[in-house]
C-alpha cells in the first residue's frame, strides 16, 4: 500500500455547492454530505481520495500534482443522479437494507422506481 499525505481541506467549496444548498432541507444533510464525498471520489483518478467531509489524501508521488487540482470544477461537476444513488444507498442502510451499485439500472431506478420513491416506499412505518 503506498502511504498518503494530507493534501488540503475541500469541505467549504463542498458545502456551498448549489445541490446542497438547493436541497439540504428535502435531506438529511449528514447523509448528503457523505453521499456527495462518495460521487467525487468515483470520479477522482486512483491514488486520489477526499475523507470525512472535504480531508483530501493522495499517494505521496501524486502529492504534488494533486496540489494544483481544480477542485472547485471537479465539485461542480458531480452529476447529482450520482449523488442520489449514494444518498440512497447509505439511507437505505440505516434500515438495514444493503444496496449495490447493481441494484440500480442506467436511469438511477430501482424495481422500476425512481430511487428516491423506491426508498420511501420501502422504509414507510
């Protein structure tokens, strides 16, 4: 395993993302936080990782590359149908439900249902 280092803290550009700010309320901020951390690292290169809420690590020999990234564009650029499926994923598991990236189809719905619907109808009391 190749040692990380601390490369810089993103959380701030992360929270003040519009998606967040749009629909913190509709969700349970903590949870749409991680889900938003866990989309950017599926689009962030190997040796790359953002921890916590915003705690970028990367490989020691990327270090100084990563230094340089233009992290704001690469927050921007999360697609938000990404961060619903990990939103999903990590909600559903609070109730004991464990959801794959397979359970998905190629429009973010699960059994036929948009995922937000799907989990609603699934944790009803």
């Amino acid at each position: 395993m190749t040692p990380a280092t601390y490369i810089r803290d993103i959380s701030s550009m992360i929270s003040d993302h519009e998606f967040l700010r749009d629909f913190s309320g509709d969700y349970d901020r903590d949870i749409l936080m991680c889900a938003f951390v866990d989309a950017l690292n599926e689009t962030l290169p190997e040796g790359i990782t953002v921890h916590g809420e915003g705690a970028v690590y990367a490989d020691v020999h990327l270090a100084d590359e990563v230094r340089w990234v233009d992290w704001e564009w690469l927050i921007y650029a999360v697609e938000w149908d990404r961060v619903v499926r990990h939103y999903v994923r990590r909600k559903a598991a609070e109730y004991g439900i464990n959801l794959e990236p397979g359970d998905f189809d190629s429009n973010g719905y699960i059994d036929g249902m948009p995922a937000e619907e799907w989990l609603a109808a699934m944790t009803m009391d």
